[in-house]
C-alpha cells in the first residue's frame, strides 16, 4: 500500500543519500488483510466462526451446570474437548504435511459444523444429558485435534513466509475480537430465545466458514510421495524440532507458557470475586480489558512489521507479560487490576503470535504441519495441566499467590532462555 504522506514533509534520516526518501516507521496494521485476496476471505470467516465459538462456550457450561449442578462436571466437559488434542494432534501433523491442508480444513470444519448441530438438536429437543454432552465434546475435540495444526500451517500458504507473523497477528486480534463479541451476543440470545440457540448461531457461523473456505483459490501443490509410516514421519518430524535449537527453545517457551502464564485467565473469576470484591460486572470488565489489550497487542505488532528483530520483541514481551503477572497478584484495586490487564493482555498476544510465527518462518514447508502439531500440542494440550496446577495452588495460597507463582516461574525461564541462550535472540 503505497503511503499517502507528501513526498516533501519527508525528511531523510542521517546517512540517506540526496534524493531518497525513508520507509515509513509503522504501516497500516490491515496491510496483509489488503494485500492478500485469500488472506482476507479467511480472516473474515475466522473471525465470525469465533464469535460463534465463544457464543457456543458461554452456553454449554451453563447446559452442564443446570443438568448436573456440579462444577466438577463442568471441568470434566471441558477436559473431555481438550484430551483429543493431546492424543492426537501429532499424527495429524504428519497428515497435514501429506494431504492438501486447505481441504483438510474444510473437512474439520464440516465436522466441527456438525458438532454445532448435535448441541443444537439435543438441547433444542431436551434430550440433552451430561454423557452426550461428554461424548460431543471428545467428537468436536478430535476434529479439533485434526484442525488446529492444519489450520496454523495452512496461513502461510495464504500470504507467504514474508507476512507470515503479521498474519498470525491479525488472527489473534480476531480471537480477541470474538471474545468480547461473543458472551455478549451469547447473553442476549439466551434472555430472548434460549440456550439452544447459541449451539444454532455456532453452526450458521461454520456454515459461513465453509462457504469462505471454498472460495479461496491456491495454486496446485504437488505434496512429494513418502515411504515413511505416519510413526516414521512423526519420528522425523520430532528429530528436526531436537535438531533445531531455535525451534526447541519456542516450543519449551509456549509449554511453559501454557502450563504456568495462561492460567492466570482460569482464575479471574476467583480474582474479582474474593480478591477485589467484586460482582460479574467485574468478571465482565478484567475480560474485556485483557481482550482489548490483545487486539492492541496484535494490531501493533502488524504495525512495526519486519523493521524492528523479532527476536529481541519476543524476549521484550516476554519478560514484560512475567513482570505484569507478578505485579497483577499484588493488585487490591478494581482500575489498577483492569489497566495491569490491559498491557497483560497485549504482551500474551506478542508472545503467542511471535512464538507462532518464528517458528513457521524456521520451519522448511515439508515440516511445517508436524511442527505446528507440536505447538498446538503444548499450546492447547498442555493447557488443562495449567489450570489444575494453578487450582491447586490457589486452593492452598490464595489465586493471587497462584498467579504470582506462575509469574516468577515465567520470569526465570526466560531470563534462561533469552539471557543464557541467544539462538531466539537472533531471529
């Protein structure tokens, strides 16, 4: 996109020769969504399809809580979603690498439309029970488990190895988007037409996503013939991850991440209830804070593109999103809590999308579905691990101690990886 500034109130750095004008310090955040056609119908379907999500997720552990009135069953209806993923997700990886990714995902998300569907029928019909519910949820998870990896390594596909990391950015203001849209848009539909209709506007959602996946048009790929096994293609897969240092060290960053930093999410209702004193209106507001905190983290990382290293933006939020933990256990008021969450909320989205980005930038195309199999293994696996730990604790010491534990142990890890080690700080 060509900038709009007159040539004459640009005035040349030091060391410019006569005559030539300097690259704008920032570009427009949305540059990728207008440079790239397929780029752009995917980030729109996406985005809507999350809205749909989140609208989906509101309902069911309201469904789970009503029919069973036990909060146990509540974590055990979100387990039974998330244990597909650590079972599966690595060989479909190897699938990945092998298969056209963008038909993959139109298969997945025909699943997961289904599964919409099935949450629809049952609570429309009011034969809902909480072991169909469970048995949904290990369907949608393991179509997720075949998804998520393929989706991630399908986006490069979409703009390029060059706009790979301001495309992931993009994506994740759009999850974040979503976040805030959708348990609003969830609460309305509930007061005025019940919580069946939530699982109804899921599936419209994936019915657009399909149409969108169907309009994108690649280039014909030709996927080269292997003789490995899928065994002896995920063993390969994980001797390239071990080979590599850079790749070894981002996905311990996103494991640990996952396990001791995310979690912080799965305790804010403790936090605003018995921490600040507050009611769901709190709740609601430290939510929106760390979603609106993670649209503006996105949008500036797509903003500064390739000019500052990548590397030395990871260890910087990195370091940041440890102190802000730390500093946010320590928090006894409302607005300070809320503006602590907002710049917590902007560091996690630079560190998840650099995370992401750096590693499908390193990751040679035949590889890259495995690759992303990993991360999404530790990402979305390695996360209900996360949340029993951080329960645990908070149930000893207090969510805030929990919160602030996670952080210190954040904050040594990176000091390990990014002062100790300088293979990240290089990319």
């Amino acid at each position: 996109m060509l900038d709009s500034t007159p040539p004459a109130t640009l005035t040349p750095p030091r060391g410019t020769p006569s005559g030539a004008i300097a690259a704008p310090r920032y570009r427009n955040p949305f540059s990728v969504l207008i440079k790239h056609r397929n780029f752009r119908i995917f980030w729109f379907g996406q985005t809507g399809s999350l809205i749909g999500t989140w609208m989906q997720q509101v309902a069911l552990g309201w469904v789970v809580l009503e029919i069973t009135n036990s909060p146990f069953l509540v974590g055990v209806e979100a387990a039974a979603g998330s244990l597909p993923v650590l079972l599966f997700t690595l060989f479909a990886g190897v699938l990945a690498d092998r298969r056209n990714k963008l038909v993959l995902v139109r298969i997945t998300q025909a699943l997961l439309l289904f599964e919409a569907t099935l949450l629809w029928w049952f609570n429309w019909t009011g034969h809902v029970t909480i072991g169909v519910l469970i048995g949904i949820a290990l369907f949608g998870g393991t179509a997720s488990a075949f998804d998520i990896p393929t989706r991630q390594a399908l986006i490069i596909e979409l703009v390029g190895r060059d706009d790979i990391v301001d495309a992931i950015a993009l994506n994740s203001s759009g999850f974040n988007l979503a976040r805030i849209i959708g348990p609003s848009f969830a609460a309305i539909i509930i007061d005025r037409l019940g919580l069946a209709w939530c699982f109804a506007a899921n599936a419209m959602s994936y019915l657009l996503v399909l149409i969108s996946l169907f309009v994108i048009k690649l280039p014909k790929t030709v996927i080269k013939a292997t003789a490995l096994s899928p065994t002896e293609g995920l063993l390969e897969g994980i001797r390239f991850m071990r080979k590599s240092k850079e790749v070894t060290l981002l996905v311990s960053l996103v494991a640990v991440y996952s396990i001791f930093g995310i979690p912080y999410l799965v305790l804010m209702p403790v936090i605003a209830r018995n921490t600040l004193h507050g009611t769901a209106r709190t709740y609601g507001l430290l939510l929106a804070s760390v979603g609106l905190g993670a649209i503006t983290g996105a949008f500036a990382l797509a903003m500064i593109g390739r000019r500052v290293r990548r590397g030395r933006v990871h260890a910087a939020s990195a370091f940041s999103f440890s102190a802000l933990l730390i500093a946010f256990s320590f928090s006894r008021n409302e607005w300070v809590s809320v503006a602590l969450l907002f710049v917590t909320g902007g560091t996690m989205i630079l560190n998840n999308a650099l995370a992401n980005g750096l590693l499908q930038t390193i990751t040679p195309d035949h590889l890259r579905g495995r690759v992303m199999s990993a991360y999404a293994f530790v990402f979305v696996g390695m996360a209900p691990i996360g949340s029993l730990l951080s329960g645990t604790i908070a149930s000893a010491l207090g969510a805030p101690a929990a919160i602030g534990i996670g952080g210190g142990v954040l904050l040594l890890f990176a000091l390990w990886v990014f002062g100790k080690r300088t293979e990240l700080r290089r990319l």
